[in-house]
C-alpha cells in the first residue's frame, strides 16, 4: 500500500530477490486487483487508515485480509492497522484492518527520539542475528492462540507475529539493507498459494 510510509524502501529490497516479477503501489481500490500478496508499510497508523477510508481502500483490504486471506505483512504502523485490538491511539479510535488475533500499544518505547535498534534473533529467516530498527514502534500485549510469536526483545516484548496468512513486525526491515525477512515473505506467498491449490 503506498499511501504513505516507507513503502518506496520495501519495492525496492522486493526488486532484489530474483522470484519478484512485479510490485505495485497501491493507492485506489481498483489497483488491488489480481493481487498475489499485499505489504502495509510502517507510517503513521492513524494517518494511513484516514486516507484508506477517504480513498475507498478500506473495506476492499478488509475483504483481502480477512476473506480472501492473501498473504499480507505489515511493518510498525502495518502491524497496528491489522492488529484486531489497539492500545493508545489517538482520541476517537482508529479504524483498522484486523484480522490478526493480536492486541498492540502503539508508541510503546516512546517517541522518534527513542527510537532505536537491536540485533534479533528470528529463526525462520535463518541463524544471523537481523538488525531490527525500532522508530515510534508498537509493542504486541497479547496474542491468541492461533498467533505464532516469530521474535521477541531480550525483555520478552513481542515484536513479529504471523497467523495464517498475515505476517507483522515491530520493527522496520525495509530500512536495512538485509533481504532476508522481504524472502521470508516471499517464501510465505508460495506456501500460501501451494495451499490453495
């Protein structure tokens, strides 16, 4: 979804793994047609669910996410926007995707200036440790039963999930110069459509 956030940084790792053929940048409702997998990029949550409800967006990937369960992942602000429940956002709510059996804190290690990063352990993408770079980053509270944890900080903070179709980071890997998770994905849409066959 290219609405706004670091979705430029996540077509261009996706362009150095040899199986991508195409990336689109999504904006109109229309665009998401004929769709193999889906990525909501880090960004402002409650900014890029305004602009998906003004633009049409919102229901159509509610329909994908939930429905058609394609493989879907999103990154900091992506992971909220799927989280079914949210903590700590903005007065009034905010609208989001859901579909991923997950509650999160938005902010949970402070503001830009807390921003950091740290060497993660993630043993689906391999036994090198992967630079996890943390901007104004949500942390996921609780997960239900169907919820794999992918990754957690030396605290116990859980910060990758992945259930069923629907993968979610903390953290921002399209800011590395580090393809690995971006393969993962790739690897989940070819589970996913091995799948469906």
């Amino acid at each position: 979804i290219a609405l706004q956030g670091a979705f430029l940084e996540h077509k261009n790792l996706l362009y150095r793994l040899e199986d991508v053929k195409e990336v689109r940048e999504i904006r109109k409702p229309e665009q998401l047609e004929g769709i193999d997998a889906l990525i909501i990029p880090g960004g402002e949550s409650t900014t890029m669910a305004l602009v998906a409800e003004s633009s049409g967006l919102m229901e159509p990937l509610k329909d994908l996410v939930k429905v058609k369960k394609i493989p879907v992942w999103g990154t900091c602000a992506g992971l909220i926007f799927l989280s079914e429940q949210a903590e700590k956002v903005k007065k009034g709510g905010q609208k989001l995707i859901g579909g991923l059996h997950i509650k999160t804190q938005r902010n949970a290690f402070g503001s830009q200036i807390d921003s950091f990063v740290d060497d993660l352990d993630i043993p689906v993408i391999g036994d090198k440790k992967f630079k996890g770079i943390f901007i104004r980053a949500p942390i996921i509270e609780s997960v239900a039963d169907d919820v794999t944890v992918l990754c957690r900080l030396k605290s116990g903070s859980i910060v990758a999930v992945q259930q069923e179709n629907i993968i979610a980071t903390a953290f921002h890997p399209e800011l590395t110069n580090d393809p690995s998770f971006h393969e993962y994905f790739i690897k989940h849409i070819k589970e996913r459509k091995a799948l469906a066959q």
